[in-house]
C-alpha cells in the first residue's frame, strides 16, 4: 500500500515538474523496492501453495489470520495453478 501510495505521489511531483531530478531518483528507489517485494512475495506464495492441507487449515483457523483468510488463500490458488 505504501508503495503504491510513494509512486502517485512521485507521479504528481513529475507531472508537476518533468524535469524533478529528486523525483527521478524517488522512482528509480522505489521501483527497486517493488522489484524486491515482488520477488519475495512470490517466495511466500510458493511456500503457501505447497503448505500441507492439513497444516494449512489449522493456520486459516487461527485468530491472528482469521480477518485476512481470503488473500492467502486466493495467494495459494493463483500460485497452486504453476504446479
């Protein structure tokens, strides 16, 4: 979320100024950051798709993870259909 947030703003200030050498540089920051998110995002979904059944539906039934079971589960699917 705060990356996505850091890019719009980085948006505004070179929409504002094409020229912002300072927001160039934000980009190229942040850009690498989301590179590196989404390769470690993708460690955690693989992880998730070969999680045990078992094991996997006694962490879903946790209370730590019970407000948030859809996107791991949608994580695990989606990373599931590579197998």
């Amino acid at each position: 979320m705060y990356l996505s947030q850091a890019n719009s703003f980085i948006t505004c200030l070179l929409a504002q100024n094409p020229k912002d050498q300072d927001a160039t540089r934000l980009r190229g920051k942040v850009a690498q950051k989301e590179s590196l998110f989404e390769k470690q995002l993708s460690i955690v979904k693989k992880i998730l798709a070969n999680t045990n059944e078992d094991v996997w539906e006694s962490l879903l039934e946790t209370e730590e993870l019970q407000e948030y079971k859809f996107i791991p589960n949608e994580w695990r699917v989606n990373a599931g259909q590579g197998r």
